[in-house]
C-alpha cells in the first residue's frame, strides 16, 4: 500500500503542468467513501476529486488519471478564466 505523500508525488509526476500552475495537490484517504480524495488548491479555487482504489494504483503506477486529468485541465481552465 502506498501513502498520500507517495500519491501527491506521482500525480505531481504524471501531471507536471500542476506546478508550473503553482497548484498545490493534497490527498487523503476517506474510509467511509472507500476511496481517495485529491485536493488541488490555487487561490480560492479548489477541487477535490475521488480516486477509485484501481484508479490510485494506476496513478502510482505511472499510468495517468483520464479522470483527473479532464479535473485538473477544468481547473486551470477556470483559474485562467480570472
């Protein structure tokens, strides 16, 4: 099993733009939805998205995140859109 931080790391891997945005990236684990919830922040703009388990083993994997991808492209979307 992996920990958040290894999971931050390889989605900030996968997904360089991230920092060039300066767009912090967090998880954690949420028990009662039995999956991962990643938090990407930039200013007042935040979003979270639900990582099904396969989905995180797939991101530590090296393999992207469709999913997260499609989040973290709206999120800049919306923050260039200010």
């Amino acid at each position: 099993m992996f920990d958040k931080k290894e999971l931050c790391q390889k989605i900030t891997e996968l997904y360089p733009d991230l920092g060039a945005c300066e767009i912090d990236v967090d998880a954690f684990y949420s028990a009662a939805k039995g999956s991962w919830v990643v938090e990407l922040k930039k200013g007042d703009h935040t979003l979270q998205h639900h990582l099904e388990k396969h989905d995180a083993m797939d991101c530590i994997d090296g393999k992207q995140c469709v999913s997260l991808g499609l989040e973290i492209a709206q999120l800049k979307k919306n923050i260039e859109a200010k």
